[in-house]
C-alpha cells in the first residue's frame, strides 16, 4: 500500500479566495464539468457519444495520477500509482464498452446510455480516489452519483418546472402591477 499525503498539508489554505480555489482545483471541475457535458450533449442530440466516453476515462485516470504525483516520493510508488491508475480505469473502460456492445446499447436509448456511463465513471471516479487516497476526486465521483438521478428526474420533470416557474412569474408579475396601481392612488 502505498503511504500518501493529504492534499490539505498545505498551511496557506486557510483563507478563502476564489481564484486560488480555481487554481487549484482546476482538475476536479474540469472532470466534473467533461462528465455533465458528456451528459447533456446525449440529451440533446439524442445520440450516444461512445468514444467520448471512452476518451474521458483515461483522462480522469491521468488527472488522478498528476494530482496525487507530488505527494509521492520515489519512483517505485509512483510507477506503483501508475499502474495501480491504469488498471482501474482500464476495468471502468471494460464495463463501459460491455454497456455499448451492440446487444447491449440497443435495449437502452441514447439517454438511459449516458447516465449509465456517467454511473461507471461515478463508480470509477470514487473508487480512483478512495485508492490514492484524495477526498476531492472521491467527492467528484460522488457530485456525478448524485447528479445521475438529478438528470434523471430534470428530464421527467421539465414540463413540471416550466409550469411552475410560468405560474411563479405570473403570480409575480400580478403582484407587482396591483402594487403599482396601488401606489398610483
């Protein structure tokens, strides 16, 4: 096993500051915001985006691996990160393509497939970081678990939340021209 230092070793990160947060965890949005874009790009063009997939896993393994490098002294343990990175993601690539075998891809539409492939990355996300022990990719994994419903239900709820919001805009908007008129007089 291999002995890692916590991300949050670092003294200055006391204070808050938007840009040095930016700075420093450019990886986790960049993985958050690749996987959600993977997934509302299906949903409109109601096409599966299979190599997408595909070429997005290695690229978390690769962000697991630069963000946990330094932490690590010595060539043995980081070839050790490496190989341990590589064949998990491999595994994660195995289970998305067995999801997109041709069989297998026709039963689901090109939205079931997504959120399925977004719930591999999910899974493989949270165990990456359970396995080189970053708090920040395993909270990454859990952001795109949880978002899986979340679209889920977006998606059966659009008209329900369009409803809504006109009636919430028309009430405002009643509520606003009877205190005007009210002011007038």
């Amino acid at each position: 096993m291999v002995d890692y230092k916590s991300d949050d070793d670092d003294p200055k990160a006391s204070r808050f500051s938007l840009r040095a947060f930016l700075i420093k965890d450019w990886p986790y949005l960049a993985m958050l915001a690749l996987a959600l874009f993977g997934v509302a790009y299906t949903s409109i063009a109601r096409q599966a985006m299979t190599k997408y997939w595909i070429v997005l896993a290695p690229f978390y393994g690769v962000i697991c691996v630069i963000t946990r490098w330094r932490y690590i002294e010595g060539n043995p343990l980081r070839w050790q990160l490496i190989q341990t990175e590589a064949l998990h993601w491999l595994a994660v690539i195995f289970s998305m393509s067995i999801v997109l075998v041709a069989g297998v891809e026709q039963m689901m539409n090109a939205d079931a497939s997504a959120l399925m492939l977004l719930t591999l990355l999910a899974l493989g996300t949270f165990t990456a970081g359970v396995h080189v022990a970053a708090w920040r990719i395993c909270l990454v994994g859990v952001v795109l678990a949880i978002a899986v419903p979340a679209i889920a239900w977006l998606e059966q709820a659009t008209l329900l939340l369009l409803l809504i919001a006109t009636v919430l805009v028309s009430i405002a908007v009643l509520y606003f021209m009877h205190h005007r008129r009210e002011r007038r007089y």
